[in-house]
C-alpha cells in the first residue's frame, strides 16, 4: 500500500513534481487527433474544386407547347392547324466548378457522369466563348429546322437571306429571311446566278434588289455597294443560301439552350402545326437529333441522359437518330425507341405508331 506522503512534494525529498495528465484529458486529445483527419476531409470535400464537369438529365420542353406565355414554335401569317400529344425536346444538364464532396455525390448518385473540364472546355477557350459557340449552334439549329421542314412540305427553293452584315451596305435594305428575286431587273432563281449578277460590279456601284419579305409586300432595295479587302468587285454585305422560302415566319422560343440537337423536334412541330392530322396523336413522344437543312438527322451526344429526362417527364416513346441506337438501347428502361435517320422517316414513323403500326426500332 501506497504511503500517502509520497504523493506530497517533497516527501521523498528535493526533486520536481512529476506531470501526470488526468485519464479524461487523455481521452480528449485521443479523440481530437482521431477526429482531426476527418475534419481535414471534410474541408477538402467542401473547398477543393475539381476539373471535371458532370452530366446529366436536363429539362425537357413540349416544342408544341408553351413557355413563358409564348408558344415554343410560333408560326405567324399563315393557318396552323391544332396538334395533340407531345414532342418533347430533350436536353443535357451540366455542372462546372464543382467541390471534391459534389463530385463524388453526383457520381454515386448514379444519374450523373463525370467527364474531364478539358473535353467540354478546351485549354484556350474561355467558358463564354464556348457557351457562345454552343449558343450559335442553338441558332443554327434553328435554322435548319425550318429549312427542314419547309422542305418537306414542298415549298420551293430562293435566294434566301441568311445573315446581313451589320454595320454595311445591306444593313437597314435587307433583313435576314428576305428572299431575293432580281438584281438590277434581272431574275436570279440560285445562289449562283446572285453571284454571277454581281460579278462585274464594283465598290461605289448602286445595285437595285427586289425581295420578298415574311408577313409583307415585296419590296426593292437601292444599295451602294461596299468594298472587302478579299474581292476586287463590290461588297453587298449579305451572306445567301438556296432553300426553301415561305411568306411566313416561323419563331422558336427558348433560351439558355445550347448545341445543335433540338433540330428534329422544332423541325417536326413545324411540320404537325402546317399539316392536318397530329403526329402524335394521343402519344407522349420525346426526342434528339441534329438536324440538317436537307432533312437529314445526325447523332448527337449524351442520349442516355435525354433518355432519363424523357422518362421522367412522361414520355413513352423516343427518336432516336439511328447512329445513337446502339447507345440508347444498352441503357433503355421502358421507352419505345424509334429509329430515324431523316425528318421524312420520323414523320412516317409517327404516322406509322398513330395509326396503330410497328414503326422502325432500334
């Protein structure tokens, strides 16, 4: 048994006091050097970034429908007739700028994936700048549809307007959508024979141009021609494409969308809004695919993803461009996938499931 003295300084004589740590302070800062690594991961989770980017199941919208109180397809100056069902356009959702804990949460959660920055933000390009080219493809997209579509429905080919370089000669004179039919009188039916009228022509010149406006009477333009480094004769300052032209005009009404693959669905709810019967019928369809002026479909990326989101909004069945079949049916979950490679085969192919038959699958 212990003598108590010797737990009194200086009992045993001269000497320092040894240190002693109570058992419960020694629990403590076992505890707190345990706990210390987890609090570090806890920061890094939070605070790091990564340079990845995740994908995934974006939102979808009903290109026979509305938004923001405007129809997504509006078509003024000319009868539309009533549709039924849906054609739902898909799109993919991205995140930039994500945590280390946001990452590895997306990624477990199964409807996300996680691709490198490098792949969707190029070294060299800015986020704006590729959200501007993105933005771009959006607007060409727009622009094939209608040429698509139009067409389809048979309405014949002119010198259309594409773009009307702003500032120059045309600006104010013409506006894009304008069909060209003469140069100083003299009848112009392709984009050749344009070029070919103003061939001989040189800056200073004034040319006089009749057109045809959308929702308007004809016109003509007196325009003095400009002068570009790249060409000896003169500068109209218009770009021009030969494609089918209708006196009406065709809007598409959504923004904050980008790349190229709404092209099918705006092509084909132009078709069902100027044809009678709807393609739909009572089906709730969705789809993708990059759509060119000549009613060709192309692939387009992320289909897995468009395929959740079409699901999850209701749909039943779902285009698919046939390049993308292979991909879209290891990931099916219910869905009817019709395959199309034109706007023409899509169009039958709804004709095909309203009226009770199989139309091509993937």
């Amino acid at each position: 048994m212990c003598d108590a003295r010797s737990l009194r300084p200086g009992a045993d004589g001269p000497g320092p006091r040894p240190f002693t740590i109570p058992g419960v302070n020694r629990r403590i800062l076992t505890l707190l050097a345990a706990l210390l690594p987890v609090a570090v991961f806890g920061v890094l989770l939070a605070a790091v970034t990564v340079p990845f980017v995740s994908l995934g199941p974006g939102p979808t919208f009903d290109t026979l429908g509305m938004v923001d109180g405007k129809q997504v397809v509006d078509i003024q100056g000319t009868t539309t007739h009533s549709t039924t069902g849906h054609l739902n356009m898909t799109t993919v959702s991205q995140r930039d700028g994500l945590t280390l804990g946001e990452a590895l949460a997306l990624w477990l959660s199964g409807r996300e994936q996680l691709m490198p920055r490098d792949l969707v933000y190029p070294p060299g390009k800015s986020r704006e700048e590729v959200d501007e080219d993105n933005n771009a493809d959006f607007r060409a997209s727009e622009q094939s549809a209608e040429y698509a579509a139009l067409g389809y429905l048979r309405y014949p080919s002119a010198v259309t307007v594409a773009d009307v370089h702003d500032p120059g000669p045309s600006a104010g004179a013409l506006q894009a959508g304008d069909a060209v039919d003469a140069v100083d009188g003299e009848p112009v039916y392709t984009v050749e024979q344009f070029t070919s009228r103003l061939a001989d022509t040189k800056p200073g010149e004034t040319v006089v141009i009749d057109y045809r406006r959308k929702n308007a009477a004809p016109g003509t333009a007196r325009i003095t021609l400009g002068e570009n480094k790249d060409r000896p004769n003169g500068f109209l300052g218009v770009s021009v494409l030969d494609a089918p032209w209708a006196p009406f005009t065709i809007d598409f009404n959504l923004a904050n969308i980008g790349g190229p693959s709404a092209g099918l669905m705006f092509s084909l709810a132009v078709v069902d809004k100027l044809s009678t019967g709807g393609l739909a019928g009572q089906n709730f369809v969705a789809g993708t695919g990059v759509i060119k002026a000549n009613g060709e479909v192309d692939a387009i990326g992320g289909i897995t993803h468009k395929m959740i989101a079409a699901r999850e909004a209701g749909a039943t069945v779902f285009l698919v461009p046939a390049d993308n079949c292979y991909e879209a049916r290891s990931d099916n979950n219910g869905l009817q996938l019709i395959k199309v490679d034109s706007l023409a085969q899509a169009v039958d192919a709804l004709r095909t499931l309203t009226g009770g038959g199989q139309p091509p699958s993937c």
